[in-house]
C-alpha cells in the first residue's frame, strides 16, 4: 500500500496541515517581531563582538 492510502484510513487527517501552517505563520511572525523590536544598540555590541579583543 502507499503511504497515502494509510492517511485516507485516519479519520480528520485534512485537519493537521493546517495546524501545521498556523503554528508556522505563527512561528514566523512572533520572530518577525522579536527581529525588529530589537535593541539597536544591542546589536552594534553582537556585532563588533568579533571584532573586539
């Protein structure tokens, strides 16, 4: 048998895609946020850390 016919036997199986791309969206766009709400002077000091000795 194929693999999709063992999903066509699980009852509700179309729900989990969807799950699956919310969580995603959500995922994403808590990130997105996080990214730009960012401290700008945080950043400079991330990023002359490798430049510092």
């Amino acid at each position: 048998m194929k693999f999709s016919q063992y999903l066509e036997k699980i009852a509700g199986v179309g729900v989990y895609p969807m799950i699956s791309l919310l969580l995603f969206v959500f995922f994403f766009t808590v990130v997105t946020i996080l990214v730009f709400k960012q401290n700008q002077a945080e950043i400079n000091h991330i990023e002359n850390l490798p430049l510092d000795n």
